[in-house]
C-alpha cells in the first residue's frame, strides 16, 4: 500500500514542479533588458541540467514522501578536468571550380591527432542526502534545515575524492606518501562478505547495497574514509576519522555564509524538524490490510483443500490417508452416510469490505 502510494504521488508532484523546460520563468524588471532574461534563462537552464538537478529532486522527493523529511545540500565548485580534443593533421583542399573553391577532402584532412587540454570549470551543484547521513542540532524546532544552529554533514571519500581536493582554496590534504599511508592502513570490511536482510515473515531476500563504510574494492585506494563536515553560518570544519584520529583537512571562514542545505517535510510535526511521511501515516493501514488478507486467505485455503470425514469401522485404517488426486479410500458402510467433507466457513464478505475501508482511508 505504501509502495502503491509513493509510486502513484511522486510523479505528480515531479510533473507540478517540472511541468515544462525550463522549469522556471523570469520576469524582466521595469528597467532590464528582454535579452537578458533570455540570456539567464539559457544559462541557469544549462546549469540544472548539467548538475541532474531534475534527478536529485526526484530522489529527495522519494524519501520525502516514504520517510517524512527530504535534504539536499548544494554548493559551488571549481575543479580543473582533462578534456580530448580531436585536431585534423591538415585542413581540406580547396580547388577552385569556377567562380568560387570547393573545399576537397583528402587523406591528410581525414585524419586526426587526439590532443589533451587541460581545462577549468565552475559551476554550482546540489545533490540529495539521505537523512541518515546528516546531523542536524537536535535544538532545531521547526522543519527548515536553514534555520539549524549548526549541520554535520558524514560522508565517505576514497583517495582519488580527496587528492582531487588538493590544491583548492581552504583544504589542507596530507602530503601524497602520507595520504596513500593513511589508506593503506585503513580498516575496511572483506569485500567478498555478502550481507542479505531477510525481512521479518517474508520468504526470500532482500538485497541491499553495502554500508558505506565497507570497502567494496580490493583496490586500497579505494578504501571508504569517513569525512565529517562541520557547517554553521560563520566557519566549516572538516576531518578525517581514520582508525579513531581525527585528521584536520579544512578550518575556515564559510565561504556562503549560511547553512549549505535544504530540507522539506512531507507532513510537520510541532516542535520537530524531522517530519511524517507516509511510512508513518498509512504504514498502520497498510498492517491491518495485510492482516486481514491473510486471515482470508488461510480460510479460503481450508476451502480449497477441505478435511473429509469417515466412519470408523472394523477395517478402516488407523492413520490419517493422505488426500491425492484420483485416489481411493474404503469404506465398511454406505458412502453417503460413512464419508463426507467436513463443511468450513467461507471467508466473511465483511473482511474484504474491511480491506476495501482500510485502503480507501489510506
């Protein structure tokens, strides 16, 4: 019923907020320009795309909706990236034909050279956090993580995440002999450990991803190394947990001045930041129905599958005979009067009407 529920709202929430492209519209002021609302639309319409924003969105609206309580986090980034660019050895021939000169491809213009260019970029980001992962001060009244005190953000970066950080403003990454010292002592779990929880009444498995702190590769380099993140609106702390040290990567001013992070609830709660989803709010009809189902069922199996009844005689047989397709039973007396069915009752039409009630309360 849960599962029904998310899978049916989610997409219609999906298509209220991202109900055209662009997913936004501006509206020049008194003095500005068309063009450039033009302009800007082009621009941040690139931006959303190229951070997947649609997609993280979606993901926070998932767990919004299943858990009560969605959270993204955003930032700015620059990074330089190496990028192929594929260059012709020589350009066409131009013969002339006539009045003008046709360009003419030629073998030295088919071919190419694959040249490497390094190259920078900037551009802003925001990506969903599972709620299992953020600390919020648990002062936080209300359901906006804006107005949080302080966040503590807990990830898990391998080496090459943090040897990418080398090098950007505020981040002080251990020399390179260090940092690939630091992984190869690091504790992680044996990556051939496949861990599977069965849910409580359910035949079969259901499989999960690993922890994140689990290594999931024989390669040391990527060994997970929890990274907590200190935010509040003056300073950002950030360290390296590594076999119970802390090692400190980053201590400055914060560079947005706010809490980098957005929260929605799918319901409030007074005096909470986390809030009700639908987990919470239909989870208890979701039992009853489910209950109720499988009383039903257990009846109409009784049905399916009736217990007979015999008369008890000189010869009859002393053990119960298992019932089969085609088979045969003797009998001493008459067969109408020395074996029947036993009669059970059949499922009650008020269940079903009792299931029908739960889900349309649901």
């Amino acid at each position: 019923m849960v599962s029904n529920h998310i899978s049916s709202i989610v997409p219609k929430v999906m298509g209220g907020i991202f109900y055209e492209d662009p997913c936004f519209l501006l509206r020049p002021a008194p003095e500005t320009d068309q063009t450039v609302i033009q302009a800007k639309t082009a621009l941040f319409t690139f931006q959303l795309k190229a951070m997947r924003f649609e997609e993280e969105v979606e993901r926070g609206l998932e767990q919004m909706s299943l858990l009560g309580t969605g959270i993204w986090k955003w930032g700015y980034t620059e990074y330089t990236k190496t990028v192929k660019k594929y260059k012709r050895y020589a350009p066409k021939a131009h013969v002339p034909d006539g009045l003008t000169t046709a360009p003419i491809d030629t073998p030295d213009s088919d071919d190419f050279e694959i040249e490497f260019l390094e190259k920078k970029v900037s551009h802003p980001w925001l990506k969903f956090c599972d709620i299992r992962t953020v600390l919020v001060d648990p002062g936080l009244r209300v359901g906006d993580i804006r107005n949080a005190p302080w966040v503590v953000y807990r990830d898990y970066a391998s080496y090459n995440d943090l040897n990418r950080l080398r090098g950007q403003e505020g981040y002080q990454i251990p020399d390179e002999a260090i940092l690939r010292n630091i992984f190869e002592r690091a504790i992680g779990a044996d990556p051939d450990n496949i861990t599977m929880t069965i849910p409580e009444g359910m035949m079969g498995y259901l499989q999960h991803a690993f922890l994140r702190a689990r290594k999931t590769s024989a390669d040391p380099n990527r060994t997970p190394i929890e990274l907590l993140e200190y935010w509040d609106a003056e300073k950002v702390i950030v360290v390296l947990h590594v076999n119970g040290h802390n090692v400190l990567i980053r201590n400055e001013q914060n560079p947005y001045g706010k809490v980098p992070f957005y929260s929605a609830n799918w319901r409030n709660i007074p005096d909470n930041f986390y809030g009700q989803g639908l987990g919470m709010l239909i989870g208890s009809e979701q039992i009853v129905e489910q209950g109720v189902t499988n009383l039903a069922l257990d009846l109409l199996a009784y049905c399916l599958q009736p217990v007979a009844l015999r008369k008890k005689g000189m010869n009859a047989l002393t053990q119960n005979t298992r019932w089969e397709q085609g088979g045969i039973i003797d009998v001493d007396e008459d067969v109408e009067k020395a074996f029947k069915f036993l009669q059970m009752p059949a499922p009650p039409s008020e269940a079903f009407q009792f299931i029908q009630q739960s889900q349309s309360s649901g």
